[in-house]
C-alpha cells in the first residue's frame, strides 16, 4: 500500500477507536439507553454520517461479533474428529486470549446493565452461531451436520450466560471459571 493509502488507514482507525472510545464514556456515564448516535458523533468530533461508516448502528458498536475469519481462525485450532461441543468449549481459550479483558470487561459491563443489550446478545449470539457452524467441518471434511445446529446453538447461549455472569460480577471471578461453570451445566442437561 502506498502513503496516501497507509495514512487513510491510519486515520481511520483513529476515527473509528475515537467513535467508540467517546460512546463507552458516555454510556458509562449517562446509561445506554440515554445516549443518542448524535451525541457520540458530536462528542467524537464528527459527523452523524461518518459515525454510521464506522458502525452500523450504537448497538454494534457496543456488540461486536467477531468476523467468519476470526470465528474460522479460532476454530481450526481444534481437531475435526472431537464432538463440536467439545471443540467449541476448547477453543474458547484462543478466542479470550484475543481479548483486552479490562476493555472486555467494561463493554460488558455496559451490556449486562442494559435490558435491551441483554435481548440484543441473544441475537448476536445466534448469528456467531451461524459463523461456528461455518466454520466447524464434520471429521470427514464436510460441513457440520445440521444436528451439530442444537449444540452449537447451546454452547453460544452457555458462553453468553458465562461472560454476562463475569459483567455481573465485575470480573470477581475469572471468565474462564464462569465460562466453564456454563459448560458444565450443559452435561448435566
């Protein structure tokens, strides 16, 4: 890439970590619900158009699914031939180990005192599912099974449950622990 192109680059992701930046004090300061897209645009210093290029919308900014890449990625650390939920659980690790836990640990924070962002998690969850089971091939190489669905679909809802309980608890207790303790409760199911 050239300059001009590594200088765009960088602007926007200054633009983009501003934008979020300046939304999370807000919601910490003022709750979610009470804070518009117009405010965190004008406190951002810029305009409401330009905050909609970044995100589509406040929830996705406080939500963000992580991309079929990143899902793929994290997945293909386990081998094809465990039980889906098996792999799942095992890669939940790697996909933490990405994480900022302290930056983690206040978005989640925002979520899990917010009614409608709690809903709204259900909802990326599912979609996240959809990316797992993309991503989560069968030991022969095909794509995983349609009856893999309701396993997956549970996995994500007990990884949900796990980080909304380290939120709830303000990180007293490791996510890793609650994630698990969420895990666990599915073998006795």
């Amino acid at each position: 890439m050239n300059e001009s192109g590594d200088w765009r680059s960088r602007r926007w992701d200054a633009t983009h970590q501003r934008i979020y930046d300046v939304a999370l004090k807000l919601f910490q300061e003022q709750g979610f619900e009470r804070v518009s897209v117009g405010q965190i645009a004008a406190a951002a210093a810029v305009s409401v158009p330009t905050f909609y290029a970044h995100y589509p919308s406040k929830e996705h900014l406080i939500m963000q699914l992580p991309t079929a890449d990143d899902v793929a990625a994290v997945m293909s650390t386990q081998p094809v031939d465990l039980p889906v939920g098996e792999r799942i659980r095992r890669a939940v690790p790697y996909f933490f180990a990405q994480w900022d836990m302290a930056a983690q640990l206040e978005r989640w924070r925002i979520i899990a005192t917010t009614p409608s962002l709690r809903l709204r998690a259900a909802e990326f969850e599912r979609v996240t599912a959809e990316l797992v089971a993309d991503a989560t091939p069968s030991g022969d190489g095909a794509a995983a099974a349609a009856s893999d669905a309701a396993v997956i679909n549970a996995h994500l809802a007990a990884f949900t449950s796990g980080v909304l309980a380290w939120a709830d608890c303000n990180g007293e207790r490791t996510i890793q622990e609650l994630v698990d303790e969420a895990f666990d409760a599915l073998q006795h199911l």
